[in-house]
C-alpha cells in the first residue's frame, strides 16, 4: 500500500477564449482530487502575465489555493514590487519564485539576474507573507558550468529564503535521490518535492525533454519508439511508467508530489488515483 501523501498540480494560462473554458473544466475535475495548490506559469511581458493573473484568481475565488509563478529575468525592481502586492491584495499565499528565461528581442538581464535574488527581494518586501518554492534540477540546470556549481546556486536560494523546492521533471529515481542526499550533505534542509510529468504523446515529450534537459531513458525511448503511431498503447505505457516512478518515489520518502498536468485532468488523475492519493 503506497502512503498517502499531499500533492499539487501546475496549469499554463490559455492563450484563447476555448483554451479558458476547457481549463475551467479541466480544474473543476482535477479540484475533487483535494490537490495542496494549483501553481500557474508566469510568461515575461505584456498580456502573457496578465492572463497567468486572470488564471491565479479564478482558481482563488472558487476557493482553492493558487501558486503564480514569478520569473524575474528583464523585470525592474518596481514591476516585481506592483506584482508581489497585487497578490497580497488578493489574498495569494505561496509563490513559485524563478530566474525565468529572458523573453526574445530583450537585452539585459533586467535589475534581478537570478533566482536567489528574486527571494531575497520578496522576503525584503512582504517578510513571511508568502511561502516561496524555487526549482530544483537533479540532473542539473543545462546551463550550469557543471554539478558542483548547480548545488551551490541551489543552496543560494534555500539560503536567500526558499521555504521548499518543486524539480524538473525527471525519470531516473536514482536521480532524484543523489541530488537529496547532496543536499543533505551541504546543509540543505527544505522539502524538495518531485516533479511529475504525466506522458501523453511522446513526440511532445521527446521535444520538451531536448530543449528542458531532462532525460528520457534508453530504454523507455526504445519502448515509445516501438509504439509507432498507436497512441493508445502510447499512453498505456506512460501511465504505467510514471505511476511506478511516483510509487517509488513516494516509498523513498519524497514529501509531496508536484504533476505538470498540462492543462489535461485524464492522465494525472488517472495517476493520482492509481496511487491512492484520493
């Protein structure tokens, strides 16, 4: 019997009028699973931000918790500030706090260049208002000049006043266990918390795994190779493949479980439901 432990769902901001109604949709299914938090990416510039607002307090006025993204690459010290207090109007409680990346066209890193500084600036602003969450790579950022280097920007933003951290995804549970047991052995002591990614086309994948640097296993890319065009059999596999990496990954004492779920409530309920966590 798998332990029951809490978990929470990440949503992007629909870019359309449809996309809006099938989140609400989508978030109404999803909400029966009793999640911790709904988090919500953040786009740099323009309306992108506005809709992950319009995102963050639909989910808050139907009464459940949302988690907004905040990525401080390009951004001024002021618009961030305009930003953290518009949430404290609204009640917002916890923030994903990240470097982001700089949107195309810009130049200059903006007044915050990195992720610890973005925390740094929010508790300096609004003290313990907000429980802020970072990211965290197991298999290292790909744009860190190695491991060692990745750690230590980590331990950065645990040190600045991360309350705890949400991973990249990942499918190596070896992974993720080496980089805890790293950060146990620097000090660092907040939950880090597994990201989930439910697999529904492995196209889409594949893609999302190159250009992100996570790794999708030989093995497993052999598997999904093997399925062809059957996408049925596509998702079959994934379900069963993640089902087991959260299953163990929970046996190994992960603290929470974090799913991207894309904007779809089938498969990450169809896993939250295989696990018992309902």
């Amino acid at each position: 019997m798998t332990q029951k432990i809490p978990f929470s769902l990440e949503f992007f901001p629909p870019q359309t009028d449809a996309g809006v109604a099938k989140l609400r949709d989508t978030r109404a299914q999803l909400a029966q699973l009793k999640p911790e938090f709904f988090s919500v990416t953040y786009g740099a510039g323009g309306s992108t931000q506005e809709r992950t607002f319009d995102t963050v307090f639909e989910i808050q006025d139907e009464g459940l918790e949302a988690a907004p993204h905040l990525s401080c690459i390009g951004s001024t010290k002021d618009s961030i500030r305009a930003i953290l207090n518009r949430y404290r109007e609204r009640g917002i409680k916890r923030i994903v706090a990240l470097r982001g990346d700089l949107p195309s066209g810009v130049q200059g890193g903006g007044e915050l260049r990195y992720a610890n500084e973005l925390v740094e600036f929010i508790r300096a602003e609004t003290g313990d208002w907000f429980s802020i969450e970072v990211a965290a790579y197991p298999e290292y950022h790909p744009q860190a000049r190695n491991a060692q280097a990745d750690l230590d920007a980590f331990k950065r933003k645990v040190a600045a006043g991360a309350n705890s951290a949400i991973t990249q995804y990942f499918f190596n549970v070896d992974a993720y266990l080496h980089f805890r047991d790293e950060c146990e052995a620097m000090g660092i002591s907040i939950p880090i918390v597994p990201g989930i990614m439910p697999i529904v086309s492995f196209s889409k994948l594949a893609r999302f795994s190159d250009a992100c640097g996570a790794e999708i296993p030989r093995w497993m890319r052999r598997k999904f190779e093997s399925f062809g065009d059957d996408t049925d059999s596509v998702k079959a596999f994934g379900l069963d493949v993640v089902t087991d990496l959260a299953a163990k990954l929970i046996d190994a004492g992960a603290p929470s479980l974090h799913f991207y779920s894309m904007n779809q409530a089938g498969p990450t309920s169809t896993i939250v439901e295989r696990l018992g966590l309902v």
